[in-house]
C-alpha cells in the first residue's frame, strides 16, 4: 500500500482510491490524466511542487490586514464577486473579438493543425495566471487563499496544478522584460485596425483593454490576498506600456500625449547635425567610413533642399552594408548615422535598434515572422542594426527559418520604406554570400560601406584614450610595450582578432594586474593609483 497527501487538502490518502475521504477531490481521474503527460503523481516529491499550505484557516476578519464584522466582510465579498466577474467578462469578450480578426484568420491559415490559435482565451489566461503567480512569489510563495482566488474567479480551462508545476518556467528571471504572447497578438490585430480604419478613435483599443484589465485584476488580487508587491506590478504595467508605445507608434495607450517612448528619444535629441558630424569626424582611424558618411550626409542634404523646391527626386535606398570585422565601430557609425538621418528628415525619431538572429529567428513554425514584425516595429522611425547578419542564411536544414526571417524582413522593408532604414553587419567576404542567397537583399543593399582593421597607432591610440576616460596615466615605458603589442598583434592578426574589442580586453586586464600589484602596498599615493606601469601590462598575453 502506497500512501500519499492529497494535492488538495494535505490529507494521507492511498494512491488506489478515486476520490479524497476529507475533499473529495478527484484523485483517480488527477492521475489517469497526469500520466497522459508523462507525469507520475503517485510519488511524493511530485505533490509537494504544487501542494499549498493555508497560511489561516479562518480569514472572514482578516482580508487585507483590516478587522471587519461579519456583515461588512460579506459586503466586501460581494463586491469583489461583482468586479472579478465583470473583469473576466472583458476579458472573454477581447479575446472572442480577437479571434474574428483578419490577422488570426490569416495567422491560422498559415500554420499547421498543431501551431494553430485554437482560442485567445487561453493564452490570455496563461499570461494572467503567470502575472498572479509572479505577484505571489514576490512574497514568498503561492499559498492556498490565492490558490482559491484564482481557482474562483479565473476558472482555469488547465488543472491549476499545471501552472504550479510549471512555474519556474512561466515566470522565469526574465519576466518583467518579456511582454505576453498575447499581448503580441493584440497589437497584430490594433496594428491591422489603425491601418485599415486610419479615422479611428479607438486606436490601439485591444491592447489597451488588456493593460487595464490585466491591472485591475492583479490589484484585486494583491488586495484580496494582502500581498505587498505593488513596485513589481507598477513595473509590469510599465513594461507593458512600453512595448505597446514601441510596437504601435501612433498614441500612447492610455491617451493621446506622445509616447514615453518618444518623449526619451527627444529629451536625447539635443545634438544639431553639426555636432554629430564632428563626434562621427572625431573617431579614431575610420577614415574612408567617414568619407562615406560625409558624402551619404551631403546627397541627403542636396535631395532634401530639391524636396522643397518641387524639384524631381531620384529615389535611392538608404539601406546599407557595413562590412568588417568585429571592433572596428560599426554599431557606434550605425548609431550616429541613425541621429543623423533623423537631423536631415528621413528618419522621424533616429533611435538605433540592435539585433543578431537569435532577436530574429524562432524555433518553430510561425514564431519567426512574429519576431520580426516585434522587431521592426521597435525600430520604426529609426535604423535596425542586424549584426552578422550572414548568419540567417549559414544553416541550410529544412528546419532553419532564417529564411523566413529574411522573407519577412524584406517586406517589412517595403511597407515601410518611408521610416525604416536597415543596416546589415558581418565579416565582409559572409556578406557577400548573405547577399547572393536572396535576389532581394542584393537589389536593396546595394550601398557598401567598408570598415578596416585598426592600424597599430590607432589600436594604440585608442587604449590611450580609454586610459585618459578611466582617469588612467601611462608611464613611458609602458607605451612603449603597449605599441609594441599591438604592432605584433596586427602583424599576426588572424579571423580572430577583434580590434578594439582586443584593445578593450587589454585594457581591462591592464586595471586588474595594477589593482594585484597596489592591494599588497600599505600607503598607496594618488600618483600610483592613476598610473599603468610596465609591469601592469608586460605579462598580458589575449
């Protein structure tokens, strides 16, 4: 005879019987569907993942920490009822109205029987439960009147079990920095109503409804249940916002101020087109970069003034192609050269939005085209900055999407050419084969901009520059072995060197061996604590 506690109530039941002498719950049919999942719920360290303990087991004087009579707390229940249902009623309707939409009816269309969205409601309500779940291990841990809360009101479609078992992955380290999937969905769909209805005055309408009912109800839930973890919901709702003012850059979703999104971009947008010449003309080596910058700048100039004189405009593409390798400033170009777009009017915010193929291609069916849209919508007014890029087209397996990836890039492009400028990064002779994989990306990026190697005066140019930002001196005869290093190491340099990458490490290996060789001194002068000698740099070998 194997005895087990019930997952219920904690009472000791047989694992043979149907049902729990003390709860009735449904033991029997509990298993037989568990093992249906390869779960074996018959063994102890099992039931105690999900099994809960009652912090109490009386709670009508306690809610929230108030005393209350008997007829006030059943006042309070009621009206928790009443708002509870209403909440689940909005969400049941957004989530109908979303399934109607043209984008799911076409989103299903291209999907397999198994990738298809049967119903909105249950992702809604795994995004919900993993925010309660969230909210609650912020204080510890779920216990069992939050169990019961969520068992009332949210009616899981799943065995709240599941969600208890699951939990480590639902709500994981990343979880205030990954929006819903379902959120992503509703800013599809409000994506494909603020298009198709352009006069609409409930823009952006479902993901809005989402943020305040998600909010509300996680409220109640911390109220109800008297959990403390009102900054951690605050913090939620802001990173909800935020993606949705990224995603949709229309209105804010709770009015129709600018985003806070875009307020960021114009408090940093100080610098006049003149100042961001100087900083991109101030950089070391980057010379023929520069050239290019500065002759791109003046063709901008020259097409914005026959812009506004009604003269003809020749299109150009402004995609480009930075080829190099790694260390030799392409994200710090891409990052002015974006501020610089938006100084001459072509960019409406010159904001930098960096990605590599893992921010671009999913692991299954129909999560790469999603990815990409959430990606290009982020960078709309701005340049999306795609680093080895030659990656999505290095794996040929008939299970790689990366193609679907560059598919749905390059309409992206097309739909909004107007406000988008992309610029693919990677080792100049990968490039050339990501642009031959696809007679779309070689009509598109025909604009190469190439960035070489640093020499050695500039690798050493460069860590004397760190040294002087760092608050660092450097004797003479350091210099002296730091260029000396760094000529050998461009001399031998190989695929893998990695220019001020290579500097960087130098550096900072540089400020460790100091730090080693002052930690055993008794009175350290200023003097010695800003200055590099020979010895802090003659053993580093990278």
């Amino acid at each position: 005879m194997t005895l087990i506690h019930c997952p219920e109530c904690g009472e000791i039941i047989e694992t043979t019987v149907e049902k729990c002498p003390k709860c009735w719950f449904p033991y029997g049919e509990f298993k037989r569907s568990a093992y249906k999942y390869g779960y074996d719920v018959t063994s102890e360290e099992f039931t105690n993942v999900y099994r809960v303990q009652s912090e109490t087991n009386d709670k009508k004087n306690t809610e929230g920490g108030i005393q209350m009579t008997e007829e006030e707390y059943e006042e309070y229940i009621a009206l928790t009822e009443e708002y509870m249902e209403e909440c689940m009623k909005v969400i049941y309707d957004f989530c109908q109205f979303a399934d109607t939409s043209q984008f799911i009816k076409e989103y299903n269309a291209s999907q397999q029987d198994d990738d298809k969205l049967k119903n909105s409601i249950r992702y809604c309500e795994i995004d919900l439960i993993s925010l309660l779940l969230f909210l609650s291990f912020q204080t510890g841990g779920i216990q069992q009147k939050e169990v019961d809360f969520i068992n009332k009101y949210l009616k899981p479609y799943m065995p709240f079990e599941w969600y208890i078992e699951d939990a480590q992955d639902l709500v994981s380290e990343d979880f205030l920095t990954e929006e819903p999937f379902t959120l992503t969905l509703f800013a599809e769909i409000d994506k494909e109503l603020n298009l198709r209805i352009p006069e609409n005055d409930k823009k952006n309408m479902l993901c809005k409804i989402f943020i305040s009912t998600f909010n509300s109800i996680a409220s109640t839930y911390m109220r109800v249940n008297n959990l403390d973890a009102e900054e951690e919901l605050a913090d939620y709702i802001s990173m909800l916002k935020t993606y949705v003012a990224q995603y949709l850059p229309i209105t804010d979703v709770e009015n129709n101020t600018e985003t806070e999104v875009e307020q960021n971009i114009i408090m940093e947008d100080t610098e006049t087109l003149d100042e961001l010449l100087e900083e991109l003309n101030s950089l070391i080596g980057l010379k023929a970069v520069k050239e290019d910058v500065n002759s791109l700048t003046n063709l901008l100039k020259i097409r914005k003034i026959r812009e506004e004189r009604d003269l003809p405009q020749i299109p150009i593409s402004l995609h480009l192609v930075f080829s190099g390798n790694p260390g030799t400033g392409k994200t710090t170009v891409a990052r002015l050269l974006a501020k610089i777009y938006h100084k001459l009017g072509v960019l409406s915010k010159g904001h930098l939005i960096e990605v590599d193929r893992s921010g671009l291609v999913g692991g299954y069916v129909g999560q790469t085209a999603i990815k990409v849209q959430e990606v290009v919508n982020k960078a709309l007014g701005g340049v999306l900055f795609i680093d080895e890029a030659y990656s999505l087209t290095a794996n040929k397996d008939e299970n790689d999407y990366g193609q679907e990836a560059i598919d749905t890039l390059l309409k992206a492009m097309e739909d909004y050419r107007e406000d988008l400028v992309v610029i693919v990064a990677g080792y100049p002779k990968l490039m050339e084969e990501f642009l031959d994989s696809n007679p779309g990306l070689r009509s598109r990026f025909n604009k190469f901009i190439n960035f070489e190697d640093y020499t050695p005066d500039e690798l050493s140019s460069i860590f004397i520059t760190m040294c002087k930002k760092a608050g660092y001196r450097i004797s003479g005869q350091c210099m002296q072995y730091v260029a000396q290093y760094f000529k050998n190491k461009y001399e031998e340099r190989d695929i893998n060197f990695a220019n001020a990458r290579n500097v960087r490490n130098f550096f900072e290996a540089a400020i460790v061996n100091q730090a080693n060789r002052l930690a055993i001194s008794v009175d350290i002068s200023n003097d010695e604590l800003t200055e590099l000698t020979l010895e802090d740099v003659e053993q580093i070998n990278l």
